[in-house]
C-alpha cells in the first residue's frame, strides 16, 4: 500500500515529485496506533484483552483524542491514492491487487491473530472450565456450540476481526469507489454533451466549517441510537463502528477529491496552520480541564451529546487538517531509514496488537504505574512491530502482501 493501503505512491501522480512528507505522515500515524492500543487498558474504559490494570484519567484523554481523528486521517491520506491505481491498473486488476493487499490480512489475521488475542481473554477473565485452544475455536470463536451462561462479551460469538477493521472497512469503501467510479462512467457516457468540469478550489475556512457542521450533525443523529464503542456486523460480515462512520466516510470521500483537484499541492498552509492552532487548543483544553471518560460518550436527545458531537467533530477535521499542512511544510526529509519504516508500517499495523498485549501481559502486577506501564508497553512494542515486520516483508511471498 501507499499509507494504509492505497497500493500505488504518490510518484504516481506526479512522476516529478515524491510526496516524502506522506511517507513521513505514514509512519508517524502507525506508531500513534500503537501508542493507542498501548494505553487502552491504562485509560480508557473500554473493553480490552488485559483487565484490572492502574489507570489515568490522562491516557483516557488520550485515547479520545486519538480516537476522535487518527483514524479519518488514515481513511483520507489511503483514499488519496485509490484514483491513481485505479485508473493506471483498470478496475479488475485494481481490485485483484486490493484483495490480495487487503483481504488476505484480514481473512488471515481472523483465523490466526484475533482468535489467539481472544482465546487468551477466555483464559484469564471469562471465568469458565478450563478449553483446548481448537474446541475454544469450534465452540465459542466459531459459536458452534451454545452461548455459555452468564456470558461477558463483548459480543458472542467471540468471531470478530479487531483491529484489522481498518483493512476491512477500507476494502469495503475501495469497492464502493470502483461501483461509484463504473455507473460515472457509464453516465457520462449518455451525457456527452455535458461539459467537463475542471479543477475545484482547494478547501477554504468557509468549507471546513461546513464540513465540520454536516459531520456534527450525521454523527449527533447516528450516536442516538449507535454510541462510540458500539459496534455492529454489516451483512454478517462487515465489522462497523457507526458511532465514526460519517467521519470516517467523509475523510476517504475527501482524499479521493484531493487526488482528482490537486489539493495536497494546492492547499493553503495559511488555512491549515489555523486549523492546527485549533485543534491543539482544543486537545490542550481536554487535558486541562482533567476530563475523565464519562465526558466522551454521552447518549441520547440533549446538551451534552451534541456538545460532544460538535466537539469530536471540530477535533477531527481541525486536526486531520493541521497535520497535514504540518507534514506537507516541515517534516519533508527523507532517508534510506525512513523509507524503510514507512514501507513496513503496514505490517506493524497488522501485527501489532498481540505484541501489545503480550507486554501489556508481562507488565502486569509489577508495580509500574499507568504511566510508566503504558510507556513501556509503548516503546518495547513499536520496535518489536517494525523489526517483525521488516523481517517477514523479506520472505518470499509475504512483500506482495505486506
């Protein structure tokens, strides 16, 4: 992929000119995924492999920080390049390549990597008889048996694709962009009359702040009856977040008008740098402020989940924007290093969640504070990620897929 997997790099759009900064941006979000998952049983309340560990309203902040825009931003800098690779490949070539880059991580990582995290949460909190790992399979992963008695969670069958998701949801979305991509075509077919419109403007203040008010709004109505952290199966199969979907789908929309006007090159930074401004002020304001998880997930018709709404929203854009324009101005640089870890930082993104766990694991009961636990888990995972995921990019085979 190019990002989280676009699978073409920006030298495809403009043969000229590498867009580094991307590469930059790239690996900096995948090791902010880490980061994430490193604090969740530190911070947040929220369901995780490792339970009963200290925690800090602070990491709980950081976690809603990171959750109200990394992920946009991932969906918006893949959709960037989906065009390119379409249109260079063809459509059934461009979708053969995704479902190798995509589909096999997830197919693969469904058998292999969620049922082993899982398992190992059966083990340690469900409570239950002791199981073999094969009939724990059969019986509750697969749910080929009877749902257990005073079953906890999260959802049953425990057949989930946890953080593969991401890959999920955008194999999903590239295969709207191709259907989409086709019925245009075959509309402008009957309408050749029909003048070609050329480039639009890149986004201005008034844009954004109409962007940020049609997220608001979609996300307030959705998390009336879908609240964050509430997840749903999409035709059995399809693993959603409703709660970020209108994030999520605005941002892919967003980065494939960016590829098709030119906007990475043609924004102004003056804009972004404001926005920036804000969405700092913003997350400084949180952490001031000690806000603690029960402020990130208000429900229901009222104040404070439109506040919230309104809040996570301007967070989302503010930020997705800022850092852009931050990586596009000053984190330009490159090297044969950095080339290298933002070649692998789709495998560290695919295997990083049971190194996590298995630190956050062995950290457990030593007497580290939620801090000092979550910086450990942080830092001994990150470089266990990338040095696995340099290593199996080398076998034969696996570069086609990581």
């Amino acid at each position: 992929m190019y990002t989280l997997d676009s699978g073409t790099s920006p030298s495809a759009v403009r043969p000229d000119r590498r867009l580094d900064w991307l590469d930059n941006l790239r690996i900096a979000l995948t090791v902010l995924v880490v980061v994430h998952h490193a604090a969740q049983p530190y911070g947040p309340d929220d369901w995780w492999y490792v339970e009963g560990q200290p925690r800090t309203p602070g990491l709980a902040t950081l976690s809603a920080v990171d959750g109200a825009f990394f992920m946009s931003l991932f969906f918006f800098v893949s959709a960037a390049f989906v065009p390119s690779s379409y249109h260079r490949r063809g459509g059934w070539r461009f979708l053969k390549s995704r479902l190798v880059r995509l589909g096999i991580p997830v197919v693969v990582g469904a058998l292999t990597i969620v049922p082993g995290l899982m398992y190992t949460y059966y083990v340690h909190y469900r409570g239950y008889p002791p199981l073999s790992f094969p009939r724990y399979f059969r019986d509750v992963y697969l749910g080929l048996a009877e749902k257990p008695a005073g079953w906890t969670g999260p959802s049953w069958p425990d057949l989930q694709f946890g953080h593969l998701w991401f890959i999920q949801n955008l194999l999903a979305y590239t295969v709207l962009y191709v259907i989409c991509s086709r019925a245009g075509r075959l509309l402008r077919r009957h309408r050749r009359d029909e003048p070609v419109r050329g480039e639009r403007p890149a986004p201005g203040h008034g844009a954004l702040l109409w962007l940020t008010t049609a997220i608001t709004a979609a996300t307030f109505l959705i998390r009336l009856k879908y609240p964050l952290d509430k997840w749903i199966p999409v035709l059995d199969f399809l693993q959603v977040e409703p709660a970020r979907v209108p994030q999520y789908a605005a941002f892919f929309t967003l980065g494939v008008l960016a590829h098709r006007h030119h906007w990475l090159e043609r924004f102004d930074a003056r804009i972004g740098w404001v926005w920036l401004g804000v969405g700092l002020a913003a997350v400084a304001s949180l952490f001031a402020t000690g806000a603690d998880s029960s402020w990130f997930a208000p429900g229901g018709f009222n104040g404070p989940a439109f506040a919230w709404a309104a809040y996570d929203s301007a967070l989302c854009v503010s930020l997705c924007v800022g850092l852009l324009t931050l990586f596009r101005e000053t984190v330009t640089s490159t090297s044969r290093f950095s080339k290298e870890l933002a070649a692998d930082s789709y495998g560290v993104y695919i295997l990083h969640v049971p190194l996590v766990v298995t630190v956050q694991k062995y950290l457990a009961g030593r007497d580290l504070s939620a801090i000092g636990a979550w910086a450990t888990s942080s830092v001994l995972a990150t470089g266990t990620a990338f040095a696995l995921a340099a290593g199996l990019r080398r076998l034969p085979g696996v570069r086609r897929v990581l």
